[in-house]
C-alpha cells in the first residue's frame, strides 16, 4: 500500500499537478492532444480551402443537387477576368512599391535622425494601420467627392475653377487610400530594421570615401533586403485581397478586382455565380502561395548578419535646419491620413445633408437616428462580443499552437505550425467563400452557416497566424533553462507552465489579443459574405448605411468606431510600454 509523501500531502496541487505532468509525458495522450489540435486547425485551414475546390467544380450553390464541370474555370480564363487580374496585380503593385517608400524614409526619419519628437511621430504614423479602411474609404469618398467633395468645394471656392482638383473614383484614388494604410503597416517592419542594424557597416563605407546616397543604396539597403522583400511581399498580398478601397472607389469608375469580382458574383446577380467565385478564389490562392515560393527562393541561402556580439548604438544624423522638413513630412502624413478623414466624419455628423455646408443645414438629427437605431446597437453588441471572444479564442489557441511549436521536440510540430500559418495566403473574402460551401456540408444537427459562430470561426481562422507569431516570439525570448530550474525544485508541469512561461508572456499576449481585436472590428471582405440578419457587425452596418445614401449616418456611426480605436490604440501603447520597461 503506497503513502503519501510530507510534500504531496502539504502540496496537494502541486500532487496532481504532477500526476497530470506523468500522464501527459506518455506517448497516447501527447498523440491525442495533438491529433485534436491538428484537427482543429484542418477544420480552420484545410477544409474551407478543400470546400472551396469542391465548390469551383460544383455547378450548383451550396446546399443544392448539381453537377460537376470546369465551367468556373473556363470562366476565369476569360478576357474580361483577364482584365480582372490586371487591376489586381497592377493596383496592388503600385501602391505597394510607394508605400515601401514612403515607408523607408520614414523609418530612416525616425531611426536614424535627430527630428524632433520621434517618439511621438512614431505613434502618429502608425496609428492609421489602426484605423477600419472602411472609415477611411468612406470619409475619402466625401472628401474626394468630384461634385460635392468638401476638397474640391473648397478648390473651387479659392480658384473659382469648375474643375475638380481631386477625383477618388478612379485609379489613383483606389491606389491612394490603400497606400494610407499599407504605409504604416510597412514602416512597422522597416523602422524595426533599421533599429537593429549595426551602423560601424555604414561608417566603414564612409570611411572609403562613400557618399551618404551610395552607402545608403549599396550597403544599408542591401542589408535590409530580408525585411524589406518580406516586408514588401506581405503588403503585395495584402493588396491583392484588398476590398474596401476597390469597392468605394473603383466601382463607380468601373474598375473591377478579384475582390470585388468575388462580391458582385455572390451578391449582384440575380443567381448568385458561386462557382465562378470559387474558381476565382482557388486561382488567387495559387498566385499567393506561388509568391511565398519565390521568396523563399530569393532568400534561401544569403546570409545577412548585421548584429553581433559587439555592442553598439544607432549613429544619430544631425540634420540641422532640415530636421523640421522631415518633422513637417510625418506630420503631413498623418494629417492626410487621419486628421482629414476623421474631420469630415466630423463635418458631415453635424449637417442635415452631406455637401451642403450652410449654418441654417447644422442638426444633431443624424445623432438622434443613430442612438435610436437598434440594428446600430446590435451590430455593436456583435462587434463586441465577436472581437473579445474572437481575440481570446485565437490568442488562447495561438499560445497553444506556438508552445507546441516552439517549447517541444514532439513529431508532428511541423504539421501543426504549417495548418496554422496557411490562413495567411487566405484572403477574408477567399476564406469566407470556402466556409460558405464547408457549413453547408455539415451535419444537419451543426448549423452555423447565418449564425454569429460563422463569423466567430472566420475571424478565429484568419487571426491564428497573427497569434502564433506574436507568441512564438515572445517564447523564444524565454530560456529553456528558467523551465528546467522549475521541475528541479519539484514544481508540475502545469505550475511551470502557468507561473513561469504563461506569466513572463503574458504582456505579448495582451498586446496580440489587442491586435487581434482591431482586426476583428477591421474586418469587413469575410464579414459581408457571412453575415445575416441579426448577426451583423458595424463594418457590415457602416457598408448598408453607405450603399443606401445615408452618409450623414455613417458619419456619426464612424466617429464612434474612431473612438474605440483610439481607446484600444491607447491600451495596447500602455501595455508596449509596460512590457518594455520589464525587461
């Protein structure tokens, strides 16, 4: 008869937790667990990418007999969806190639020079990643507005010209507001590199008589080229999955994305094209993944050491007079990109009719229609509910995935982190398709498909790779032998991992649950497919209120969301802020 041990019977959590800790390190549970987490994630990745191959093949929609054939395809190979993909791929080029530029002399600006209040500046630009494209497209399309815009009213006031000085709907406009946010989230990557590059490699350049533009373009940028081809092949591929900026201003003028060619086949046709849908979706897919190939390919096998052993200090550049011109360019920015949207959010809430600026036009009408309109509250009570419990679920299972990943030798790993980062290529409104075809072969006891849990499991889907980055980082930040010093002095599994790894990482999990958050109230391409009715969330809402002409509405509905994304902005500057000064 076996006796219970001084230490099990003083320490009776730590007694199961390390019972539990035994049953775990035996090969069947540690199979089953990951069996369970793969399958998860299959059901995330692998099944609506599966589902939608099924559906390019169907003739049918979901749910409904039909057959199968390559009509969809043969659809696509078409020349008006040749077209298609040449605005897709030429919009998204463009924009990413000068937000990459503007992106680099910010980051130069900030990292390298002596501007004032670069601390702050830092803040400003970034905060329009931050900001639902949505808000921005659509203070855009009243600011640009060729006819009632408030720039180009204002234009001609001043010059007395009937011309328009700007027109959103066309090209450049498309272009231009995707730049406004795609600037930012390249400058995070860019400005980071920077930091992290020893500048003795720049001073020896110097030093052999090289000016600062040569040793700039041959030895700082050639250094960079991991974080700047990354950098510049995410925002590519986020371009390509880009909705709201083509849906604002490029179908007024005509202009037609894959994205957009996705939406109005499901949702402007009398019978929905779902295969045509598919088949597109499934081709973008490939394009996507044949990007990621290529650069892996360009990168495999080039080494690109900029930190060693060695101490060092970023090299300051004294700018002198010049210092307040770049002070002035980031200031510009962020004026452009969120003083301007966010004023005529403003401007627009207070007027009776959008373009009519008169004293007798002010109301607080629009602000009464909106507090009174309960599919308003609805959405927001959704948008709540999906972005804490979304945020939470994925961080909680990113942890799990990037713990797997990162703090054990168990087989299967890879497979995990691989079913956990193809979301990536997945673009919302490709992924939404998928799952539109996935719930509808369900068992008929699983309904999901026109519930909130449709929504909840898209942006699950689409948050996970976001996640298990933001946590595989901070564990590979965390020794393996803060661990082993735990399970010498006689603490569980489950005591190691809660108060050693999960309370030193806890701080990345606040600020990806953060991130995660924004990108759940951001999201709008999954959002419009899998909706319905009483389950709507704001982006949907705002997206209704603008196609039915109630600017003024959207206005007001807009500067709430600024709001909130100025509060969590906040929050996740708070948390940064506390984390750094813990380490």
């Amino acid at each position: 008869m076996s006796t219970l041990s001084s230490n099990e019977i003083t320490h009776p959590p730590m007694r199961w937790g390390i019972r539990f800790a035994r049953l775990m390190e035996g090969k069947a549970p540690r199979r089953l667990a990951l069996a369970a987490l793969a399958l998860l994630l299959a059901f995330l990745s692998l099944y609506p990418l599966s589902m939608l191959l099924y559906g390019s093949l169907h003739t049918t929609p979901p749910g409904m007999a039909g057959t199968f054939n390559l009509s969809g395809y043969i659809q696509v190979f078409t020349w008006p969806t040749a077209v298609v993909f040449a605005n897709t791929v030429g919009i998204s080029l463009l924009k990413t190639v000068f937000s990459l530029l503007l992106a680099v002399l910010f980051g130069w600006i900030i990292s390298r020079t002596d501007t004032p209040m670069r601390g702050s500046l830092e803040v400003l630009i970034t905060l329009p990643f931050f900001v639902p494209p949505i808000l921005t497209a659509m203070a855009w399309g009243m600011l640009g507005n060729p006819q009632v815009g408030v720039i180009n009213l204002a234009w001609q006031w001043l010059s007395g010209s009937e011309t328009p000085l700007v027109n959103v709907y066309s090209y450049a406009g498309v272009v231009w507001h995707m730049l406004q946010y795609s600037t930012p989230f390249l400058f995070l990557f860019v400005v980071e590199a920077f930091r992290a590059m020893d500048p003795a490699l720049e001073e020896a350049s110097r030093m052999c008589g090289a000016s600062q533009w040569r040793t700039f373009r041959r030895v700082t940028l050639p250094l960079m080229l991991p974080a700047v081809i990354t950098a510049f092949l995410l925002s590519f591929i986020r371009g390509l999955e880009s909705f709201e900026s083509p849906l604002f201003f490029g179908t007024p003028a005509k202009i037609e994305v894959v994205t957009t060619a996705i939406y109005n086949s499901i949702h402007h046709q009398s019978i929905p094209n779902y295969q045509f849908a598919s088949a597109l979706s499934f081709v973008i897919m490939g394009l996507m993944f044949l990007l990621v190939i290529w650069q892996w390919h360009l990168l495999r096998g080039r080494s690109f050491q900029t930190v060693t052993g060695k101490g060092y200090s970023p090299r300051v550049i004294k700018l002198g007079p010049w210092r307040w011109l770049t002070f002035a360019v980031c200031v510009l920015f962020f004026i452009i990109s969120v003083v301007l949207p966010i004023g005529q959010l403003l401007l627009g809430s207070f007027f009776q009719f959008f373009g009519f600026y008169q004293w007798d036009m002010l109301t607080l009408d629009h602000y009464r229609s909106v507090l009174g309109n309960d599919e308003v509250w609805r959405a927001f009570r959704n948008t709540f509910l999906l972005g804490f419990g979304g945020a939470s679920a994925t961080m909680v299972l990113g942890s799990i995935v990037a713990y797997v990943s990162t703090r054990t030798r168990w087989s299967g790993r890879q497979l995990i982190d691989v079913l956990a980062w193809l979301p990536w290529m997945m673009p919302g409104m490709v992924l939404a398709v998928g799952f539109l075809w996935g719930f509808a072969f369900l068992p008929g006891a699983i309904t999901i498909y026109g519930t909130i849990w449709a929504l909840l499991i898209a942006y699950v889907a689409l948050g996970t790779p976001v996640s298990v980055r933001v946590m595989s980082a901070a564990y590979h930040q965390l020794s393996f032998d803060l661990e082993e010093c735990s399970r010498v002095h006689g603490a569980s599994w489950w005591q190691t991992l809660w108060r050693i790894l999960i309370a030193l990482a806890w701080p990345s999990f606040a600020v990806g649950w953060v991130l995660t958050f924004f990108g759940i109230m951001r999201e709008l391409s999954a959002s419009v497919l899998l909706y319905s009715v009483g389950s709507e969330v704001l982006s949907v809402v705002l997206l209704r209120m603008w196609e039915n002409g109630q600017a003024e509405a959207v206005s007001v509905v807009g500067l709430m969301m600024m709001l909130l994304v100025f509060l969590f902005r906040w929050v996740q500057l708070r948390l940064i802020k506390r984390y750094v000064s813990t380490l």
